[in-house]
C-alpha cells in the first residue's frame, strides 16, 4: 500500500505542477480492495476477449452484452466486465435484477427511452470542472438534469413492480441509495445554467 500511496502522489505532483492542471475536484483517492474484485491482467483480458476481440469484429464479450444507451452505462458495463466481482451473493442479486427487468418489458423501454435523453454527464462536468468546457456541455447538462426526474419516476415504477412481484424480495438498496442524487431542485439548477 506504502508503493500505491507514493505512485498516487507522484501522479498528483505531476498533474498540478509540471501539466499545471487544477485538481481541485480530486478530494480523496480510493484504493478499490482486491478482495472484492477478481483482479485479471491484461493478457488474461486480451486472451479471454473481454473487451476487445481479436479476430471477427464485435465478438468480444462486451460487445456481445452491450445494450447500454448512454455512455456512462457502457463504462460502467466494460469496468464490470474487467473487474468481476468476487461476492455470489452479490452476483445473484444483480442477475435477480436483470431477470425482474427482462421481464417488465413495457417499463425497460420507458426506462431505455428515457435514458437516450440524457447525454454523457459525467464527461460534461469532468470537462467542465477542468474549465475545458464549454457552451455545448452547459447545454447537454441542463437538458440531462431536466430529464432526471421523469427517468426516476420510471426507476420508481420498477422499484415498486420489483418489490410486489416477487414474494419476500429484498428491496434494492443500490437503486433507491443512487436515486437520492437526484433530488437537487430542477429549477435552481436550470436557473444556475
């Protein structure tokens, strides 16, 4: 850890002094604990095609999984594709998820309907932040953050289904935990913008 600790300093130290970079939004540094991912090295990745095949184009496995709308789903399926984790409890409850999902076809697609509309925020405030931004981003935020509510009244549907479908089903912490970030005010924001 001592190794991990002097690398992310080092980084830091390059980043504000020789780029001149403002790392102000950089808060806190996290080190994802190895017992809770499967760690695979880059050979083991390039061999088993995870996220990039090597002969036939998109037959890697994330190609094959991949039906993400927006760009922050697709990250966040390539980071678990390369960093499985290790918890079966867990794994079943994701795959118990999916499966509801699957099912309430009618709600997946206002779900997926709703997610087109809201373009890559991450990217936008990353840009931002850094004052690499500019008009475009401001704009692709605005129209995002407008959309939030409506996408968590369709996540709110689902909820509910989930949660009566199933008898005895755990109710999903992860989504409700997830849908609290979206309780800033529309209009402020959109004021601010």
């Amino acid at each position: 850890m001592p190794r991990a600790v002097a690398a992310a300093g080092a980084i830091v130290h390059y980043l504000k002094h020789q780029l001149r970079r403002n790392i102000d939004h950089l808060t806190s540094l996290r080190c994802d604990a190895s017992a809770e991912y499967v760690v695979l090295d880059a050979a083991t990745q390039t061999n088993l095609e995870l996220v990039e095949s090597r002969g036939a184009r998109n037959t890697s496995l994330l190609a094959v999984l991949d039906r993400t709308v927006t760009p922050m789903g697709g990250r966040r399926l390539r980071s678990w594709i390369l960093q499985p984790l290790r918890n079966l409890h867990e794994l079943e409850r994701r795959q118990e998820m999916l499966a509801d999902l699957l099912q309430e076809t009618d709600l997946l697609a206002a779900i997926r309907a709703q997610l087109k509309l809201i373009r890559d925020i991450e990217r936008a405030i990353s840009r931002l932040s850094q004052a690499s931004g500019n008009a475009r981003d401001l704009v692709a935020l605005k129209f995002s953050l407008q959309e939030l509510p409506k996408l968590k009244n369709e996540l709110q549907k689902l909820i509910e289904r989930m949660k009566f479908g199933r008898a005895g089903s755990p109710n999903p912490p992860n989504v409700r935990q997830e849908q609290g970030a979206t309780n800033a005010s529309p209009a402020r924001t959109k004021h601010a913008l």
